[in-house]
C-alpha cells in the first residue's frame, strides 16, 4: 500500500499533522509561533526550553540528566507523518497484536516484555473511532503505549522511522496511540524522547524531590481538572514533527488532545550513575531481594545495610520525594521495622496525599504489627477504603482495594 488513501474507514480527521511548531493548527485551537531558545513553559520548580536544532554535544552538555526541551521543525519523518494515517496503518499493520488497557495499567504493561497482547491494532483503531468510544469517560478508555510488542512485528514501520538528530539510545521503539482525552497519568523513568507523528498532546512536567499530589491511578484529564493550579508543574502542548526530552527521573504526564494522536518514541536502557533513577532502582531492588530471603539471615542484612545506604544519599539530594519516601516506608516494612515504616508511608502521604500505594502499604504495616493496635488498624484500613471508593470505578483502582480488602479479612 501507498498509504495516499483517505481516513475515511475509521471515521477519524486526521489531518491535523503538519511540519511542527510555527504553524498554526488549521483547527485555530493551537497557535503558536516560538523562536529557538525562547522557553516554552516555567513553574516554581523548572523551566522548559524549545530550540528548532540541537546535535549530540550540546544535548549532553546541556540538557542530558538536566532539564527537559522541546525540539520542533526538525523532524526526520515528514513522510511517516503524511503516511501513517489510521487507514494505513490497518492495512500495513492491523494484524500485529498490541498492548492496550487503562492507562494505570498500561504504563505497568506496557514496559514489560512478557506481557500478552490481547487484541489486534485493527481491533484497537476501531474501537477508538466508534461511536461508543465517544461516550466512556476518559478514565476507561484504553491507551495503546508499547514499548515491545508492535515494532517487533512491524519492522517495515520500524526501519521507516527516524530518531532525532541529538539521540539514539539503541533501545526498543514505544508506539503510543489513542483517541481524544486518553494518555499515562504522572510517572519517571529513564531518559527518554517523544516524536508526535499525528494530533498533539498536552505535557506536564516537573522534577524529581518535588512534591506535587496526584494519583497514578487515573486518568491525567482527571487530574489536570482538580490540579491544573499547580504551581511546580510547567505544562505545555506537543504538535506533530515535535520531539520531548524528559530527563531520568523527571516525573511527567501526557494527555492526547485529538481523537487520533500517535506518537514514537525511546526509552533509555540504562539509568546515571548516582542519578535519581539509579538510587531509587537500588532501594526498591534490594527490597525485592530481601523479601525472598530469612529474615536475620547474612545475606538478607546486607541487602538492608545496602538499602539504607542508599536512602541516606536520596535523603540528601530528594528530601521531598514522595517515590522515595514511599520507597523508605516499603524498606523499613521488610525489614519489620513497623512504627518507622508507618512514619515513612506518613510523610511520603504528606509530600503527595494521593500516593495509594503508600495508604495501602500504612494499612500493612498497622495490621502486621505484634505490638499494634487493631483497631487503629482497622479504622485506617476503612478510611483507605472510604478514599479509594471516593475515586470512583475505575478498574485501576481494583487492585488496591482488593488488597486491603484482603488484609482486612485476614488480621482485622
């Protein structure tokens, strides 16, 4: 196929690509006309730079591991843009089994390799293009975020797309798709970079040790309506043939702003040594490790020594972490150390009070306590309940509330 056919079997407008920043959407929603090194975007806690180029040397002098960019008019893929319309990409592509859930979900799956797909990308483009699509709230819909599974099998796709002239990690290409009002709520990883190839998406970034609420368990529109006010978060939007770099660590969020946004991207493998990615890998590595091992045995006292060592360099460069904290609390917990893990899990619930995570990881540390109160216990564990079916319904939210459904039969 030449992919010179309309979008008229999916029912989507997909004409809202074009060459990137400079040129005002046909829409009239977005305009916008930058300048390189003006900033796009600032908030108490960073800025947000936009340049039209930028080569290897400049990328790691100033901006790798340090602040995020937008990089626009200097795509590589002005045909893959023109092409990889939704009609083009179910006849090159339809059949490839893809990864697409919520979108809680989906930033867990979506990295992992041994995840199952379970449904077609033909399956996928329908399902976003119809009518009832139209009507789920944007805390069902499903995100297609594939870092292993598509590209795999396309590999036509995969040799026609172009990296940006500043990077290559040498790593697995991630193919993000979906329809108006979907996206991955606020998480960090390593260093990556984002081409949009169709539709836009609004960013919110900020960086790691700051202490901003949410909940990684709905959906960002969800968020961005009850915190769109804050302060340490500089939000900007992304058009088609523009690159985002978030540095490691950086916590940020996307939301697709079109009903067919489709974007590229890379993720690095590997994270800076002594960097935020790197301390908090090690914590919760060495949790994991300890877990399986005899408590008080040699080796499971190492893994803690180790942990903790770790902890005291996070405390001195990202006191205000909520990731971290939480990431203390779970150490201490492991170690059944639980008053300290409960003072742990509190202040990481005062750095970000909707860290579900820790409100449920406080409820085990109270019950697993030989020395705690039950009751105590279980009137957290209601109140965690209360929060969580406050949040609603979303399937996201299931396993937590089973979990403390759980404890609670077992220990209250």
């Amino acid at each position: 196929s030449d992919g010179s056919h309309s979008s008229g079997r999916s029912g989507y407008d997909a004409t809202g690509g074009g060459g990137g920043g400079g040129v005002a959407r046909k829409s009239g929603r977005i305009e916008r006309c930058y300048e390189s090194g003006t900033r796009i975007a600032a908030c108490a806690a960073c800025e947000v730079d936009v340049l039209t180029e930028l080569d290897t040397m400049d990328f790691m002098l100033d901006y790798q591991y340090q602040k995020p960019f937008m990089l626009i008019n200097a795509s590589r893929n002005t045909e893959t843009h023109r092409l990889w319309t939704p009609d083009f990409l179910h006849q090159e592509a339809g059949g490839v089994k893809i990864l697409a859930s919520d979108p809680y979900s989906n930033a867990q799956t979506g990295a992992n390799r041994r995840a199952q797909p379970q449904t077609t990308l033909s399956e996928y483009l329908d399902t976003m293009a119809s009518a009832d699509a139209a009507h789920m709230s944007d805390d069902e819909r499903e995100y297609l975020f594939d870092r292993y599974h598509f590209f795999d099998n396309a590999p036509s796709l995969k040799a026609a797309f172009t990296t940006p002239t500043f990077v290559d990690y040498d790593s697995e290409f991630i193919l993000a798709l979906g329809s108006k009002g979907t996206g991955i709520p606020l998480h960090f990883h390593t260093d990556s970079w984002l081409e949009v190839v169709a539709g836009s998406k609004q960013w919110w970034v900020y960086p790691p040790g700051t202490p901003v609420p949410f909940c990684s368990s709905l959906s960002q529109s969800t968020w961005a309506a009850n915190h769109a006010h804050e302060d340490e978060v500089a939000t900007f939007i992304q058009n088609p043939g523009d690159v985002v770099y978030v540095p490691e660590g950086w916590y940020h969020a996307t939301l697709n702003l079109d009903p067919y946004t489709l974007a590229v991207g890379q993720q690095a493998k590997g994270s800076q040594d002594g960097g935020y990615m790197d301390t908090y890998s090690n914590i919760m590595r060495r949790i994991a490790q300890a877990d399986r091992m005899r408590k008080g045995s040699k080796e499971f006292k190492k893994l803690i020594k180790e942990a903790n060592s770790y902890v005291e360099y996070y405390r001195e460069h990202w006191p205000l972490d909520p990731a971290m904290a939480n990431a203390v609390g779970k150490l201490q917990l492991v170690s059944s150390n639980f008053d300290a893990a409960v003072e742990a899990f509190d202040y990481a619930l005062e750095l970000n009070p909707e860290l579900l995570d820790s409100l449920v990881s406080k409820s085990m540390a109270l019950y697993f306590n030989p020395d705690g109160d039950v009751s105590a216990a279980n009137l957290w564990a209601a109140q965690v309940m209360q929060r969580l079916d406050e949040l609603g319904d979303a399937p996201s939210l299931d396993p937590f509330k089973n979990q403390v459904r759980k404890i609670r039969k077992q220990y209250g």
